[in-house]
C-alpha cells in the first residue's frame, strides 16, 4: 500500500469538498488508479478527518455518496475462504441484503398499484399489503444494529476508525427516512399518495446507496482487516441484535487446529526467560544462571475475603451484581467501556450489551447524533457539576416504562473514577397495587 496513493485520494476528496465537479476529479481518479483496495479508502477518511484540513466527519458524511459513487468501479475485490457458508456472517449479511431489496422492490410496486387504482376496497386491500411490506423492511434496523454493534468495534481495534463514525451517521439519518415514509404509508389516504411515493423514494435511494457501500467497501475492509478470530467472535454474537428477514439456515463451525509446541521453542523460551550472571573470582570464573518458574497460581474465585462492610467472593460478588433487577455499564475515568452485568439474557436488555463492546471508548459506543449529548453528561460528572443524571423514556412497542441513571462514581479522595450507568424497567414498580405484609398474612392464612 503506497503513502503516496493515500496522499492522491485525500486530495481529491479535498477538491470535492472546496466545490470541484464530481465530473471533474472522477476524470483525474480514473487517470489515477486502476484500482483501489478498500483499506485505503478507511486509511484515506482517516486521514482526512484528523489532519489539519479542517474536514470534519459531518463534512465527509454529508458527501459519502459523492464519494461512493467515485470508487464505484476501482475498488479491488477480496476473496476469503468460508464467507459463502450459510452461517458465515459475511454471507449473513449479503443474504439480509438481497432480502431487504426485494421487499424495497414490492413496497414500491403497492404504491404504485394504489396510485393507479381508484377502487376504495381495492385500495384498503392493498393498504395492508404496504403495511405488511413496511413492517418487513423496517426489519433493516437489526441489520444495522449488528454492523453498528459488532463489526464497527472490531473495525475501530485495528485503527479503521473513519468508516464506521461515517457510516453510523448516514445510518441514522435512513432510520430518520423510514420513519417518515412509514409515517406517510401508514396515514394513507390521509397522506396524499403522491406525497407517500416521494417519501419512500427518498429513503428508498439512500437505502440503496448503503447496500452498495456495505458490500463495495465496507465488507472489503472487513475481509482484508479481519481474523478467523473475529468473524468467529461476531458469529457468536449475532443472535444478541436479530436478523432481517432471513435467518441462517446453519452454523458455522470452521475446523481449528490444535497446535503443540515444539521441544525446541520450549527450550528457547526457557532460556529467553532465564537470567545469568558471570562472577570473577581470584581461583577462576563462574556462572550463575537462574531460570524463573511461571506462575502456576489462579484467582481462587470461591474464598472469601474482606469485602466492602463485609466478606465476599469474587464469585459471590459476580452473583450478586447478575442477581440485581438493573442492567449495570461501568466506564472507567479514561472513558473505557469496562463492565457490563449479566441481569438478563442478552436478547432481552433494554440496551443490549455484547462482549465486543468490552475496551470500546463510550464514545464509539453510540451514535454520532447522540455525541454532544454524552460528552455533555460525562463533562459534568467528571468535573463535579453534577453527581448524577436521572431519565426516562416509555416504551409501547416492549410495554416498559425504563428509567436510566449515569452516576459518578469517585473513590474516598474524592477522586473521579468513572461513570456507572444503571438501568431498569420500573413499570412493573408502578404497577403495584399490594400491601405486601397484607398479601403476605392472607397467604399464611
């Protein structure tokens, strides 16, 4: 991969941003490359969004189809072993795809058909066709979640933090335009349906344009830059965040050999871990050579030791924290995703956690229209403005009235250690009605 090349691609993308036709630096690309790998493309906006050009990812994300539709036809190809098993995430995410564009397809044949159909039961009929239709493709979101979830942290691991921070961006702003043509689709014949067909293309364009970005860049860095390791990783954890349309018909299971380490290496490694020392004596020199043993000893999880206001295991702690009816976050004071507890199988979190977030900084952890609010929140506990922040929201979809709290949370010196966030459903709370001393004596009774 050539500096140099990197350098090009930045400046033309500058171009872009200081006005040039689209027409105009597609030409000098073209007379450029041959061929672009979609690892520069990540190591380009990285560049280009942390010099000193003045671009911003706001700016980048605003021209990502501009920029799409430059390298539509250079990027290089890349091809890895076991992506077409049907339990692959890679082949996961090709099929939800080609699921998704077809249900895109009928959705905007209805309209159509309700556009050319006057009859008002025919119209009801198809009505609910688009209804079914829209419920189906709004099903993208958990397509979304697992890219945003699972692969965007991996990403920022191997230092491609550009894309995903883009990408993110242009994701919610498509979630903003479903919601608006399914708003227009639901409110038919309310809404006028010239009106509902302008909405839907506008998502529908853009949806489009993310397909071809997910598939042509996006998943190329990922083959390039991704370890058996880490699509193993994601494999295990996608059932977490759900799938659109299509479910995997199989596991995928790649054979993993077992090496053994070779006599030799052992013997270079217990020299390479062994000191000498060479001593001068009157009679002679000799040599002292000693070979440290490594530490055999674990974590005993079981015994228990002084504790807070009294004694607890590390596996009793552990218990306890998954027995408290709240989802736990912690984030250390370098603003490091630390913790999260196991209250409820994964599937079922209000805010759904994954071991992949583990070592995530909290502001990759969500997305970039929600930033200014989070540093805001952080700013303050840190500094001592606030202790805490207290909010809620309701949510009709789950029937959950969910109350979220960010404390700060600052050791006997008062020094500022983190942030724990904790998180619970109250409408169960609220919905007590029962003297529990009552309810209790009419049992023994």
């Amino acid at each position: 991969m050539s500096e140099e090349r990197i350098h090009i691609l930045r400046d033309i993308l500058l171009d872009l941003h200081h006005g040039a036709s689209p027409e105009s630096v597609q030409e000098r690309f073209n007379a450029t490359f041959s061929g672009v790998s979609a690892i520069e493309i990540s190591l380009m906006e990285h560049e280009l969004m942390n010099s000193d050009t003045g671009i911003t990812f706001e700016d980048v994300m605003e021209l990502c189809n501009v920029h799409a539709n430059l390298f539509k036809n250079a990027v290089v190809g890349v091809e890895v072993a076991e992506t077409e098993h049907p339990g692959h995430p890679v082949r996961i995410f090709k099929d939800e795809n080609l699921a998704l564009r077809a249900a895109l397809i009928r959705v905007g044949r209805l309209l159509d058909s309700y556009a050319d159909n006057e009859d008002e039961q025919s119209r009801l009929e198809i009505s609910k066709g688009l209804q079914r239709q829209m419920d189906l493709l709004g099903q993208f979101n958990h397509h979304y979640q697992r890219k945003e979830e699972l692969f965007f942290p991996i990403m920022e691991a191997y230092g491609h933090d550009a894309p995903p921070k883009v990408m993110w961006g242009v994701d919610d702003q498509i979630r903003d335009l479903f919601q608006e043509a399914k708003t227009s689709v639901a409110n038919l014949p309310q809404t006028d349906i010239g009106q509902a067909k302008v909405d839907f293309e506008a998502f529908s364009q853009e949806f489009e344009s993310m397909i071809f970005k997910e598939e042509s860049i996006l998943l190329m860095i990922l083959l390039e830059a991704f370890t058996q390791d880490d699509w193993i990783k994601i494999a295990k954890e996608s059932d977490v965040y759900g799938y659109a349309i299509i479910r995997p018909t199989e596991t995928w299971q790649p054979q993993r050999e077992n090496f053994v380490p070779a006599v030799e290496e052992e013997l270079d490694h217990n020299l390479e871990m062994s000191t000498q020392q060479i001593i001068d004596t009157p009679q002679g020199r000799f040599t002292i050579q000693f070979t440290p043993k490594e530490s055999t000893q674990q974590v005993d999880r079981t015994t228990v030791q002084p504790f807070g206001n009294g004694y607890l295991s590390v596996e009793e702690a552990n218990l306890i924290l998954n027995h408290l009816p709240m989802e736990i976050t912690f984030v250390n004071k370098e603003d490091i995703f630390q913790y999260y507890n196991d209250a409820v199988p994964a599937e079922e979190m209000i805010f759904k956690r994954t071991p992949s977030q583990v070592g995530r900084h909290v502001e990759l952890c969500h997305p970039p229209k929600l930033l200014p609010k989070v540093k805001k929140i952080f700013e303050a506990l840190r500094s001592g403005k606030k202790d805490q922040f207290v909010m809620w929201f309701k949510s009709e979809s789950r029937g959950q009235f969910v109350h979220v709290t960010y404390a700060a949370v600052r050791n006997e010196a008062g020094e500022f250690q983190g942030v724990l966030e904790y998180v619970q459903d109250i409408a169960p709370y609220r919905a007590i009605d029962t003297d529990f001393y009552r309810e209790i004596g009419e049992e023994n009774e």
